[in-house]
C-alpha cells in the first residue's frame, strides 16, 4: 500500500443504515472503516437486495442497532490490514465478498466447515462485530454501528480476507455482487446439502434469487429433471432460461400432482426449499420421492416450525437436510469460476440496480414480490 492510495481513501462514507425498524434505512455519513488484522477494504462496486435482510429490517430477526446491512458484495481492495502476507490479496484486486465470514481459526473452520465457524454466529450474526470483538463502523461522531456481515451497504468495507475471493477481469463487477451469497448459497445447497448426483430429479421450491441459481447450479451439475416451483408466474417464466425442464404454478396447480406427473410417478430425488414459511416446506416435502433428500434453504421470520408427516418420512427414508451458506473458502473461488466460465448466468439474474439512496425502495420492491432474480445497489448510480 503506497501512501498515495492510503491518501485516495476519504474520511468519511455514505451508508444505508438501519436505527429503527419503523423508519427503515436511511442514508447517513459514517466513518470510513480501516481494516485491521486479516482484514481487507475494499471499494464497493455493488451490493445485492437479500430476502434475509428484510428480516432484520422488519424486525423479525433480532440484530443490534444501528446497523449497515447488505452482505453480497462486490468491489476493489483498496487497503489491506496486516497479517495478509499470506493471502495472495492485493491492493487494486477486484473481489467478490461472501457473507459467511469464516474466523478460520476455530474448531469448525480447522474441520473446513466454515457454515458452522462459532465466532461468525456469536460475534457477527448476534453482536454485529468482527472476531477482535470490535465493530469496525462508527458515526462521525464516534457511536458505534453494527455490521451485518461485512456491512456491504456503504461505500467502503472492511471484508475478513477468508471471505474475499479475486475475480478475473472477464466478470462483470455489478452483477458479480449476488456471487457471494444468491450464488454461494445455491451452490452450497446443491454440493454441500445435497450432495447431487448425475442424473438426479430435482424440485426448487421458490424461485427467487436463491432459488433461481440453485435452479442453473442443479441443472449444472447434472440432474436430468428441474422442476421448478413458485406461486407467480412472471417469476417461472425465465427459469427455462437457467436449465429447468418444466414449472409448476403452487397457487394454481396441485404441485404434488404436478411433480409426480412429471416424474414416472415417483416424485423428485431432491428439492430445494428456497423461502422459509410452512407452506412451502409443505409443498418441498410433498414431491419428494421414496429415500428423497429435502434441502431447506429459506430462513424463517424468526423463531418458525413447519409440520414434518412423521410416518412417511421414516418409511420412505426420506432426509431434511438444512444448508446455510456454503464453506466459503472452497467454494466462493468456485462459484467465481463458474461465473467466469458461463456455467453461473449472474448477469441475468440481476435484474434491478438502484443507486445507494434508493436501497430502501429496493427492498420495498423486494418486499411486494416485485423483483425477479435479484436487485441490487450500484455504487455508480
Ligand atoms: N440458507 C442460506 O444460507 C440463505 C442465504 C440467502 C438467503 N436465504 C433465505 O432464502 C430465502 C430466499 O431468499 P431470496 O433472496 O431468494 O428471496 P426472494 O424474495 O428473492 O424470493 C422469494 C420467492 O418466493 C416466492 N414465493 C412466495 N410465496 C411462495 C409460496 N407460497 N410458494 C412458492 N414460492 C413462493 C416468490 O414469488 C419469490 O420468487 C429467504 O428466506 C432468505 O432469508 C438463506
Ligand atoms: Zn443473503
Ligand atoms: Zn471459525
């Protein structure tokens, strides 16, 4: 880092921060966050609009405010904190950023099970903080202010460097954003949760931003059958698109029915669950077939249950298998290489960009259903 670059790095930022649930986000003037140990900043290039932060937003997920949200980022490295010697990141590096931040020094991130590193649910999902146990966000003031992740709502970023990971320059920066978590979830799901098979049958359940790339990553990696399954027919129309080989409208048609109709009679060897509400754990465990694997993704508004049919879930063997995120490390680097390689359509999924001021609108659009694929901030606007 030259002093010249260190100098291009402005005081202060503009960031989209939650103080109430009532008012929403606002735009307000934080400090711009240094990194420190393992930790890198970077120049955000666009953040996208997750289904997870309207939870927080509405209130029905607990986190500490003030807050900056946005988790799915993309962007420059502009500083790099020490401890990075061995990272292989450089400053004027292009990045996708993962929302689950592995500390990489505890028990399951020793084991490579990054979804699962203890201090990322204690410090970061419960307190807003990053693994020192200090936020790195501040009012101008001086107040602290949480950070959802990496807090990728703002300007600048400070990113822990075991979740950047660079991109070629072929990758479009902008939709590059929804690689680290619309992308990184569905390829944790599909890899990780259900471990697919060539050749498998497959439903997704929901075909929002998640559920639109766990739709291409299925069909990808080798099932012979993607059904995919939501209640609007504007968001199934295009998942022909990213490899599905027939849709079914839940709210108008029986989708059990539907799937056993289109599947010999058999149901689905696995489905991808991708909203977080009864009915649609409902719906995925219904079209499952003898011995399926059912991969909820979706997370609940809180503390939520859905009915599990007891009897044929233990005599058709079937599994539940929830997946959240992805082992970041691993598979950030391959979900940007399937991107790179065109196996991942991420510029299409985006679908809406809104300038920083606007995010609110953005998740308002979220919220009444009216986005397809993904929205998402874009720092140039
Ligand atoms: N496990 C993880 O790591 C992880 C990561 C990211 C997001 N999530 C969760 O995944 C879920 C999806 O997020 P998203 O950003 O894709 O959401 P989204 O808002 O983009 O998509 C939701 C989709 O659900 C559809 N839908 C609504 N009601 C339905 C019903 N009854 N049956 C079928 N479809 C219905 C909508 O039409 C829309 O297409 C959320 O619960 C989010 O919190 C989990
Ligand atoms: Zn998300
Ligand atoms: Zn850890």
């Amino acid at each position: 880092m030259t002093s010249d670059e260190t100098t291009q790095i402005p005081p202060t930022m503009q960031a989209a921060v939650l103080r109430d649930h009532k008012t929403g986000l606002q735009i307000e003037t934080l400090r711009t966050p240094r990194p420190k140990s393992g930790e890198v900043l970077i120049k955000v290039a666009a953040c996208g609009l997750c289904h997870s932060d309207l939870h927080v937003i509405g209130g029905a997920i607990a986190f500490p405010l003030p807050a900056v949200l946005g988790h799915e980022v993309s962007g420059t490295i502009v500083e790099l904190g020490p401890g990075n010697e061995h990272s292989g990141l450089e400053v004027g590096q292009s990045v996708a950023g993962g929302f689950l931040m592995p500390c990489g020094q505890c028990d399951a991130c020793a084991a490579g099970r990054d979804e699962l590193c203890g201090p990322f649910f204690e410090l970061n999902r419960l307190k807003g903080l990053l693994y020192d146990g200090t936020t790195r966000l501040a009012t101008t003031e001086g107040e602290p202010v949480a950070m959802y992740s990496m807090g990728g709502l703002a300007q600048y970023a400070v990113v822990p460097s075991t979740s950047v990971t660079p991109v070629p320059e072929s990758i479009d920066m902008v939709p590059a954003a929804i690689l680290g978590c619309a992308a990184m979830t569905a390829y944790g799901a599909v890899r990780r949760g259900a471990d697919l098979r060539y050749g498998e049958t497959v439903a997704v359940v929901a075909t929002g931003g998640v559920g639109t790339n766990i739709v291409q990553v299925a069909r990808a990696f080798g099932a012979r059958q993607v059904i995919a399954i939501d209640v609007d027919d504007d968001k199934l129309a295009p998942m022909f698109d990213y490899g599905a080989t027939a849709v079914v409208n839940s709210s108008t048609h029986d989708a059990r029915e539907e799937v056993f109709r289109l599947t010999g009679g058999k149901g689905v060897d696995v489905s991808f669950e991708a909203l977080g509400i009864p009915a649609t754990w409902t719906t995925a465990l219904d079209v499952l077939a003898d011995g399926g694997r059912m991969v909820p993704i979706g997370l609940g508004a809180g503390v939520q249950t859905a009915g599990v049919e007891i009897n044929r879930t233990v005599r058709r063997s079937q599994s539940i298998l929830g997946s959240y995120g992805a082992r970041t490390r691993q598979d950030l680097p391959a979900v940007v290489d399937l991107a790179a390689q065109g196996v991942i359509n991420y510029r299409d999924v985006v679908s809406r960009r809104f300038p920083l001021q606007e995010a609110r609108l953005g998740y308002e659009a979220l919220h009444n259903r009216e986005v397809q694929g993904r929205a998402v901030v874009d720092m140039s606007l």
